[in-house]
C-alpha cells in the first residue's frame, strides 16, 4: 500500500557478516567432510532453500529485512488472531463496518504522512546532526493533515456512506477517530526512523506490542460497545504503541545516531522536496487502490461482503510486505552508495522468490480451512477470492523490486505512472465485476492489473535494472 539507492555487492559491512567479504581462509573453518566427496553428497541431500536463507543473512540488506518482515508477521499472525476472535464475537455487519472504519483511517493517515516515511528510510542515515529536526517536522506536518482530514471526512461521512453514521452519532467515538488518525501517521513513520537509524530490530517488538494490545481489548469492548468495538480495540493499541516507541526513538536511538554521524553530508530540504513530490503522487495511487477496495466492497454489496473480502485481503496483504521491507532495507543500507544497483535489485528478487512463491502455494492449499477459522460463511464466500490475492504476491515480487530501484537512482516521476496503472486498471474493474461475482471479482481485478503492471516492467527492465538486462 502498497514504500534512495540499491546496494553495491560488495560494499564494506561489518566484519563477518558480508557474504562477498568472507576470506578465502575462513572457508576452511567449516565442518569435517565438507570439501570431501561424501560430505558433498551429504550436503546435496539437505535441502537447499533453507541453507541460502541462512546464508544470506550475513548480508545486511537481508538481515535487515528480515527484522522488519519479522515485524510484519508478528502483525499478520497476531492480526489473523484478532480477526478470528472479531468474527466470533461480533456481527458480521459489525466487522464490515469497523473494518471499513479502520481502512477509512489508515488510508487517511497513510496518505497524510505525505509518503515521509520512505523519504525518512531515505535520509536519516545521512541527516547527521539535523535527523532530530527531520524527524518532528515530518510528524507534526503529517498528523496535523490527517487530522484535519479526519475531521473533514467526519462531516461528509453520511453522505458517502450512512451505515458509517454511527462515528457522528457520538462525539466520542468522533474525537477518537480524529485523534487515531492523526497518531496513525506517526506509526506508520516510526518503522521508517528505526530503519533509518538502523535499529530495525526494534519492529518486530514494536508491532507484536500493537498487535498484542488489540487481541487483548478486543473481547472486553465486545461488551461494552458492540458496533464500535474493533475500532476502538484499534485507536487504543495504536497509542499504547507510538508512546513508548518515540520515547525509545527521541530518548536513545537518535541521540546515538548524531553522536556518531558527521554532519549532513547527504540531505538537504531541496533533495527532500524533490524525492517526496512525485514519489507521494505515486503512494497515492497504491494506497488508494489498496486501501478503498473493501469500501468499494461495502458501497456496493454491503457490510457481511466487506468483511468477507477484508480478511481475505489482510491475509493477503500480509506478503506484499515481504517485498516492501525487503525493499526499505535495500534503501537504507545503499543510501551512500549506489554501484551496486543491478546486482542489488536481482539479489532482492531472488530471495523475495524464495520466500513468497512457497508461502503462495502454501495458502493456496490450505485457503478453505485458514477461513474456516473466521467462520463457515468467511470460507464460503473469500476462499476462490484469498486465492486469486496471494497470488498477485507474486509479480508483485517484480513491482515491489522496481519501486525500490526507481528511488535508490531518485527517480521518482515513473511511479506515478506504475501505481497510476495500478489504480486505475484496479479500481474500475472492481466495480465491474463485483455485481456478478461478489468478492471474487474484485479479488480478480486486483490480480489483473498486478500482472498487466508486471508485463510493462519486464519489458521496460532496462529502465529500472540497468542496461545489461
């Protein structure tokens, strides 16, 4: 939602931990019968894939993608908790609505942080001494945008959509969505400033805190205020969230970050400027298309058909972040150096295919019964729908890779155009084939317009991978 340069093969990392950099000597120091005949027969018949993920954690650009897809799952995982214990205990007209609400606020506190958060992956390695005043303009600027988005969204609400009346009708749940949306910018931006400040280590705690904290409100406030009850379960994770993780942020990690840089060798607002203006016209499109689908859902087929197709949609979402971290890590470790932009880029797709092509196949199969755990109606009505979106996972893998790419060189004018497509094959489409086969041809339009995007960089590789491709 749908987030600059790529790194050099054998770029200088820490001792020990860039593959390129093992000494010749040190290949010795292995275990007995490795360079003999049977100790190669031997390694032949262990399995490949899980020793070249563990060999390729001594790259920095996957070690540190992998903390922040470590952050992502523990979300997902948590998060399928979540909704499974939503499903059981509230309406499913309930779920819809609240899921719509939560998408409504997400999408509004994505779009208000002005795609900052890429920008600060971007430019906090190298801000020096001016990272601390990067970082609070970026969150006032952003959370008073959103708010003042909320608030305008809040006034027109019921005429978008009346069965979202229910924030109005009580002032409470309105200052509330107001003031989470404008904290939601903010965690969206925190996961950008640890990575920049390479402490992505920190994420997976952080969001298994949030996703946590949701699990634990969520039955509590089934009784207390059934048809708000999931988003409030929501806006109160999310404080409990931001608080101490900016304390960590302001208090630590930035602090030691302008102790040990020199200056600001490499940021300066007019680079800010011109990174962020097109590349957020771009983000636009992606959140939009990522985010409005389940109200396209709602507008059209109802509250049950929302909720079918939002935790189809969560499940699915779930490997596109795969690509986007593995995307965040290759900006912030080549943010000084960019030689090494092709070798990068194919070195990310490769292990993006090891891991998302299996993790496909494997909710492919067991979709019926993953849904049946929401309930018999959520199996019903998403499997055929969750199948067709975790498949777009997969060229995503080309997409994501590209993005990436196109902000290591700073070029981002061609991702207005790659998201545009995206929006524009994804959104029309959807409301097409919704009428005559319910989520499913939302979920089909989806993976439609990922495989058209696909096609076109295939055959514009040259534009995004380099010349030699």
């Amino acid at each position: 939602m749908s987030a600059s340069v790529a790194p050099e093969p054998c770029a200088p990392v820490e001792a020990g931990t860039g593959a390129a950099r093992i000494p010749p000597s040190a290949a010795a120091v292995v275990e007995p019968g490795w360079r003999s005949p049977q100790g190669v027969a031997e390694r032949r018949g262990v399995p490949t894939l899980l020793r070249s993920l563990a060999r390729s954690r001594r790259d920095p650009l996957i070690r540190n993608g992998h903390a922040l897809i470590a952050g992502s799952v523990a979300t997902a995982v948590i998060g399928v908790v979540f909704w499974i214990v939503a499903a059981h205990r509230y309406a499913p007209e309930f779920v819809g609505r609240n899921s719509v609400v939560i998408s409504t606020f997400t999408f509004i506190g994505a779009i208000s942080q002005l795609n900052l958060v890429i920008a600060l992956t971007r430019f906090v390695p190298a801000a020096g001494d001016r990272s601390r005043r990067l970082v609070v303009g970026a969150y006032a600027i952003s959370a008073a945008i959103a708010g003042t988005l909320a608030v305008v969204f809040l006034l027109i609400v019921t005429r978008i959509e009346p069965r979202l009346g229910f924030l109005v009708q009580n002032r409470w749940l309105a200052f509330t969505f107001v003031g989470v949306t404008a904290l939601w910018t903010i965690f969206v931006m925190q996961d950008g400033v640890l990575a920049g400040l390479r402490r992505a280590n920190v994420v997976p705690v952080e969001n298994a805190g949030f996703a946590l904290v949701k699990v634990a409100l969520l039955l509590p406030l089934a009784g207390l205020v059934p048809n708000a009850g999931i988003f409030l379960a929501w806006s109160i994770a999310t404080l409990a969230t931001v608080i101490p993780t900016n304390g960590y942020i302001f208090g630590r990690a930035l602090p030691h970050h302008e102790r040990h840089s020199v200056g600001a060798a490499d940021f300066s607002l007019a680079q800010l400027r011109q990174f962020v203006t097109y590349d957020y016209i771009g983000s636009l499109f992606w959140f939009g298309a990522a985010s409005l689908l389940p109200l396209v859902v709602l507008r059209r087929a109802g509250g049950a058909a929302s909720a079918y197709f939002s935790l189809a949609w969560m499940i699915a979402y779930a490997l596109y972040t795969v690509s986007l971290n593995i995307g965040s890590s290759l900006v912030v470790e080549t943010a000084a150096d960019q030689s090494g932009l092709d070798a990068a880029c194919r070195r990310m797709m490769t292990h993006l295919a090891k891991i998302v092509v299996p993790a496909v196949v494997l909710i492919v199969v067991i979709a019926p019964e993953l849904l049946r755990l929401f309930g018999a109606a959520y199996e019903h009505a998403g499997t055929v729908a969750l199948r067709l979106l975790v498949l777009s996972a997969i060229p995503y893998i080309v997409v994501g890779t590209a993005e990436s790419a196109y902000r290591a060189r700073r070029r981002t004018r061609p991702l207005v155009a790659l998201n545009g497509a995206l929006f524009v094959i994804s959104m029309p489409l959807s409301w097409v084939l919704l009428p005559s086969f319910g989520v499913t041809g939302v979920a089909l339009a989806w993976l439609i317009a990922e495989v058209v995007v696909t096609t076109g960089l295939i055959l514009a590789r040259r534009t995004w991978l380099g010349p030699g491709s």
